[in-house]
C-alpha cells in the first residue's frame, strides 16, 4: 500500500498555550498493516517517527509475506497531536508491528484513553497478539480495517476470524486519507463515551466529556 497520505498541503498547526489535558491513544497492530501512514494523515503537526530501512539481517525474523514492496519500519514508536478544542489535546501513538518489539506494547500501553487496532484483512492472524493484549490490559478498542485491495471479507467473517466480541466497533477505512482516519478516531471516542456511560460505578474510568476530533 502507497504510503502517501491525502491532503499534503494543509497546514500543520502550533499547541495552543491553553491546552491542559492530554488524551493518549494507541494504534497498533500487525507489521506493515498502514499504523505510520495513519498517524502521519491524521495528526495536525509534522509527525514523529522512527522509521529505519529494512535490511537483509531483518529477512531472517520479520514476516514480510503480503508486504513485499515495504522498505522501512518503525523501531520504536510513531508520534501525532489532534487538538480536540482550546483545552484538550489528543497524542497518537502508533506502535511497532514487528515480534522483536512487542515487549514496547505494554509500556506505550501505560495511560492509554483507547486502542485502534489496525488490520489487514489479508493477514487476520497478524492482528490477534495486538487484541490479546488489548483485552489482558482491559483497554477499550475499536477495530479498523485498512483498505490495501485485496479480497473483500463481510464484517461477519472478520468477526469470527478474529472472535471479536459485538460490542466492539468494526470499521472499514483507508488510512492515506486524514478524513477517513479521523472518522476512525471519532468512532473510538464515541466507544469511549458509550462505555463510559454505561459505566457509572467508575467514574474515573474515562474522562467526560471528551470531545470528538473535528471531522
């Protein structure tokens, strides 16, 4: 999957000396399923990544079967800021891919408001470690869907192949397009509000309101 993302010429914009509350959330999910291209869409500022080219030592212990044209990948984490309104900002932190990393997961775990878990329908089986943890962590999520092209699956079918529970939300996107990412991100945070809600034993499970990204 091109790693270009949509609307190149937007302007990236300054924190606002107001902001007082940061929302952390967390993209994660299989090797080259498109998490740098998401953050790199969506975030407002000039993102943060620590991409490195691929090398012949990595062949040996990184599964590249459907991705053969990538030629870097994350080695630690990538960094992006939404601003949600004059007073909170949402920090994305997408996670490495790769077997070799996942000991990084449950630090950047640490804090985290919800997950988006990142799939390619080609290669489900890569997306179970990412909802393991997740569920081990009792983190909320959303599953999303990245379109690269290739068979179409029902949401049913991914459901079950996954063994994702109903509750959690299903979408489909493309994450080169900043519109169709933010929509993922607003559809977690109304995850969040609806868990929220349903929650009133702990009100300090999630901070509320939370404002939804501006589409």
């Amino acid at each position: 999957m091109d790693s270009a993302t949509s609307d190149p010429g937007e302007p990236r914009q300054n924190l606002s000396s107001t902001a007082d509350n940061g929302l952390k959330i967390v993209i994660v999910g299989g090797f080259g399923v498109g998490k740098t291209t998401m953050v790199r869409s969506v975030s407002e500022i000039r993102p943060l990544n620590t991409e490195e080219t691929m090398t012949k030592a990595g062949e040996a212990v990184d599964d590249t079967d459907g991705i053969g044209a990538k030629s870097t990948t994350t080695v630690a984490f990538d960094f992006g800021r939404i601003t949600l309104d004059a007073h909170n900002v949402l920090y994305l932190f997408g996670a490495p891919g790769q077997e070799r990393f996942w000991f990084l997961w449950d630090r950047l775990f640490s804090g985290t408001l919800g997950a988006v878990v990142l799939v390619d329908t080609r290669r489900l089986a890569d997306s179970w470690y990412a909802i393991d943890r997740l569920e081990h962590h009792g983190t909320p999520f959303v599953v999303a869907c990245n379109d690269f092209g290739g068979p179409a699956h029902t949401p049913e079918q991914i459901r079950t192949a996954l063994d994702l529970p109903s509750e959690v939300p299903l979408l489909f996107c493309d994450a080169r397009s900043r519109a169709s990412s933010k929509q993922v991100l607003i559809s977690l945070v109304q995850h969040l509000q609806h868990l929220h809600s349903h929650r009133p034993d702990r009100p300090d499970a999630v901070p509320h309101p939370i404002p939804e990204p501006t589409p």
